[in-house]
C-alpha cells in the first residue's frame, strides 16, 4: 500500500492554497465544502477564484507572493502554482513545519494526495492510484457514482438516527448486521430512493419493533425503461435495479445488449408482445407482476422506451396499487428522443417546428383513428409509434386531409443501435420506397419539415447507414 488512506476533520481549520488559476479553484472549492477555513496566495488572482468569496464567506484572497512564514498556524497546505521554485518552496516549507502538503500534479513532494470523490455525505468514498494516473482514478470514481445513489447520505443519516434503537431491541450484534444489511438493501431503502421518506421511516420504525424477519418477505416491483435500444442510455437508477433484482420480466423491445447487464443469477421471464402475436396478455402480465412481489421477490419490469410512454405502464402499476404493493418508476429515454436523437433530427427547430405530438400508428382495436385535422397542422413534428404496418393508410390520410405530398418524413429501424437505418422520403413516395426492403421492428416514423435535416446533422454512422 503505497498511501495510508486517512479522512482529515477540516471544519474551521486553517488552510493555504498557494496559486489562484483555474486548477487552485476546484482544490478551494473541495476545502470548502470540508468547512475549511481558506487563505489563498498568489500575486494575480483569477476571476474563477474571485467569484468563490461571494459564495464562501471563510475565504480571504491575499495578493502577494509566497513566503515561508506564510505556513503558520496552517493545518494542511496546497500548491497549485505553475512555478516549479515555487511548488518546491511550498513543499519544504511545510515538510519542515510537519504540515501536510500537496503540490498538484507532482506526487514526488506531496505527503497526501487529493483523491479523486465520490460524495454522499456523511458517506464519503475516495479512490486513489497513488498519483500513477489520476485519470484512471477520475474513471473508477465515475463507474460507482453510477452505482450509489444521490440519497445514499440522508439514508445513512436516517440509519445513525435509530441506531440506539435497533440496539435495544435487537441483540446479539450479529443479528443486528443482517438486519442492517436487509434494511440498507431491501425495500426501505428502495422506498428512501425514490422519494418516500417518511414511508421508509416508518416501516424501518416499524421492523425494530415490531416484525425484523418479515424484512426477507416485503416483494416490490420497479418499472424501468430500458431506453432505444443502445444500454449507455440506461440511467444509473435503471442499471442499479437491475442488478440486484430477484426476477426481470422484460419485453420484446428491450435489446440483447441491455439483458446482458442483468444480475446473472437473477431469473428472467420473457413477456414480449408483437402485433397480434402475444406471449402473454397484458392482464396476465400485470397479474404475474403481483404474484412475484407477493411471493417476496425484488421485480424489475424491463420495458422498451419508456414506461409512461406507450409502454402501458399506467396499466401495470393501476394493478400493483389495487394489491397494496410497493413500486417505483424509473423513467427511460422514449423512443421519440433517442432515435431522432442519433438519427441527427431534432423534434423541434426554431425554423422547422414549434411543437412536437407523439401518437402510436394503431390503437387497442389495431385500427388507424386518429384526429387528422390536427396532424396536418403546419410548423409541427409528428412522431408515430409501431407505424410500419399502417404506413400506407397514415401517409394516404394525411395527404387526403391536407397535407403536402412532398412533407419529409422519415422511418427510422431499431434507432440508437448498431443495426440502425433510416429511410427518408415524403408521404407521397415512402410507402413505394420501402416496399421489398427488409425492415426490422421496432421502428418509428418521424414526419415533418425537421427530416430535412437529416443529411446535414447525422453524427451517428451505424453498419447499415441511410437509405435516403
């Protein structure tokens, strides 16, 4: 071990940054977060660090050049000139005086090394490579913030809170462990995460005194939109739940890619749906989702897009509230936005649209009924959900209630993946253009003047290309 990793108390200790550039205002503003007391020495100072003493009143700015005496009464010291005698002097100085010391980016004459941090106060984790590569150490940081979650801290608060209780009422101390352990873990901590606070209190209040083994049997279910298709879309929530969920019963949009980084033990139920072609009906889906929770289970359901969009999401939680079981959703990028996102058409344009209306291509019934008086409105994009079939009827419809012949539009296959395409043409020409053409759901249909720039802003260069 190269550093012996040490959290020092700094709140209303004195503190010394000599420099005041940009790299001197990221160490200032971690001090002061730790409530240190700041002094800052350079002969010019920066207008990032200027700007700091509105926000922290234990800051003093003094322009003048380092000296040695400057280290009195210091209880740890930073350098971040780009004075290499400078830095030197610094470090001296305070290896002589035994006050910590760290010289940015030169790890030969510091005593400590600022890590990089992940902060969920109280909580704090810090990952080092012991100044080898910072960088890498900035990279591992990112990866568990995605797996802590911002709440993290105020639930370690609300732990510390019945600590004495849970001691009480709890004994030996091994049993205390794996009842924190379940409660950190389980369902209380879900309810904390997402927002219901009070309830998770209450039912952490409730197991000490009541019922600490039923921890084991509370079930729940998370609705959690797996995105387009492409898993770096995935919010941290998402990819959390996902990894420690019991069963994951996910649908015939969600790609292979997204399943891979389910937990492996975990148990996966296959409930896709295609156009009259139902693994399960939707009561079922909904019935089995219930009969998981109950059953103890921690339940993701893995949807396509996002739940709240087309996904029928309302359907399944009506059914978990009727049964009194816990849930939460997690929202997803719909498909709206990330295929017109990688496909380089922005729903709405200054010069194109002004607003942006998401409908799906066929109803309960599988027929075509929509208001087409309002489709057909200019300065708009419209975005159409399973539209392929109803492809001809749509463009036909719209044409016949007013629209322009040559409106752009554009189909966009399995948007956001590797196996993107798109397909542009008007509503006179795409029914016969994809005819013959093999086409692979799930597709969306993008219509309006914005298509047109299309050829100008794509970024995203999968294996097929466009079919223009």
């Amino acid at each position: 071990m190269e550093y012996f990793p040490l959290f020092i108390d700094l709140k209303n200790k004195n503190c010394l940054v000599v420099g005041a550039g940009e790299v001197a205002t990221r160490k200032i503003e971690l001090l002061a977060k730790a409530g240190a007391i700041i002094t800052v020495l350079a002969p010019t100072i920066s207008n990032s660090v200027r700007q700091l003493t509105s926000s922290y009143p234990n800051l003093e700015i003094i322009e003048k050049n380092f000296e040695p005496s400057d280290v009195h009464r210091q209880r740890l010291i930073i350098s971040a000139t780009n004075q290499a005698d400078i830095n030197a002097l610094v470090a001296a100085t305070a290896h002589n005086e035994n006050i910590p010391v760290n010289v940015v980016d030169n790890p030969e004459l510091c005593s400590f090394i600022v890590p990089a941090i992940i902060d969920r106060s109280p909580v704090i984790a810090a990952v080092s490579s012991g100044g080898a590569s910072p960088v890498l150490a900035r990279l591992l940081r990112a990866k568990l913030e995605s797996l802590i979650p911002p709440a993290f801290g105020r639930m370690a608060k609300l732990a510390e809170k019945y600590r004495t209780l849970v001691k009480e009422h709890i004994n030996p101390p091994a049993q205390r462990r794996i009842f924190w352990e379940k409660v950190l873990q389980g369902s209380i901590a879900e309810l904390f995460y997402s927002g219901k606070e009070m309830e998770a209190e209450a039912r952490l209040k409730e197991a000490i005194l009541n019922s600490p083994d039923t921890l084991d049997n509370t079930g729940e279910v998370y609705l959690v939109g797996a995105g387009p298709g492409d898993p770096d879309l995935l919010t941290f929530r998402a990819l959390r739940l996902m990894q420690q969920a019991d069963v994951v019963v996910y649908d015939r949009l969600v790609s292979d890619e997204i399943l891979e980084l389910i937990r492996r033990d975990a148990e996966k139920i296959y409930v896709g749906k295609q156009r009259n072609n139902h693994s399960l009906d939707q009561e079922s889906i909904n019935e089995l989702l219930a009969r998981l929770a109950k059953s103890g289970k921690r339940v993701v359901r893995l949807k396509g897009g996002d739940p709240f969009i087309f996904g029928r999401g309302g359907e399944e939680i009506e059914t978990l509230v009727q049964e009194n079981i816990n849930f939460q959703v997690v929202p997803g990028i719909t498909a709206a936005s990330g295929c017109a996102t990688y496909a380089g058409i922005p729903l709405t344009h200054r010069d194109h649209a002004q607003s942006c209306t998401f409908i799906t291509g066929h109803l309960k019934d599988n027929s075509i009924n929509l208001n087409w008086q309002q489709l057909v409105a200019p300065n708009q994009t419209i975005v159409i959900y399973m539209g392929l079939v109803g492809l001809q009827i749509i463009c036909q419809s719209m044409i016949q209630y007013g629209a322009s012949a040559d409106l752009p539009i554009a189909l966009v296959q399995q948007g956001t993946t590797h196996t993107q395409r798109v397909i542009t043409g008007t509503l006179s020409t795409m029914p016969e253009k994809i005819k013959g053409q093999s086409i692979h759901p799930p597709t969306l249909l993008i219509i309006g003047t914005v298509v047109t720039l299309h050829e100008k802003l794509k970024w995203f260069q999968p294996e097929h290309g466009d079919k223009g």
